[in-house]
C-alpha cells in the first residue's frame, strides 16, 4: 500500500472524528488533528485504534504521541508497513 491509498484511508477514518469537515475536504499532509480538523483530543485515542485495526499493526504509546498530522500518521503506517 502507497500513501497515497495510505492518506485516502486515514482521511476515511477521520471523516466520523473530524469537527471541521470543510477542512478534512481539503486535506494535505500538513493538515493537524486538533488545530486543523478540531478534533476532540480524547477521541485521538479512537482515531488511532482505527488506524491499528484498518492496517493491522501496533502503534505504541510514544509512537502516538508523536502524531500530530495526517502526515505522521502515514508516515507511521508506512513504516510499519514495510517490511523491515
């Protein structure tokens, strides 16, 4: 999986979690969870159980604290992706 499919996934998953809808639509890389998108930071915890269910993997704890974008949550699920 690229990411691009990778992006296309995650803005997916974000569309339920998302506040700012208009924002999602336009969505880049660089689009934030919580400034951005204006989504709940409790539900961050949701939106990174999705992307462990939808990919099949394991993100830890300190690997999710460092997710602050749409594009390091692709970044993170390529890496994890790839075979090491």
């Amino acid at each position: 999986m690229d990411q691009k499919e990778v992006f296309a996934e995650i803005v997916s998953i974000l569309k339920r979690f998302a506040r700012n809808q208009e924002a999602l639509a336009q969505a880049t890389p660089q689009t934030t969870f919580l400034k951005d998108l204006r989504v709940n930071s409790a539900r961050l915890i949701d939106i990174v159980i999705e992307i462990q269910e939808k990919f099949s993997i394991e993100v830890s704890d300190e690997e999710a604290d460092k997710v602050h974008s749409i594009g390091d949550a692709v970044a993170l699920v390529v890496s994890k992706l790839s075979p090491q």
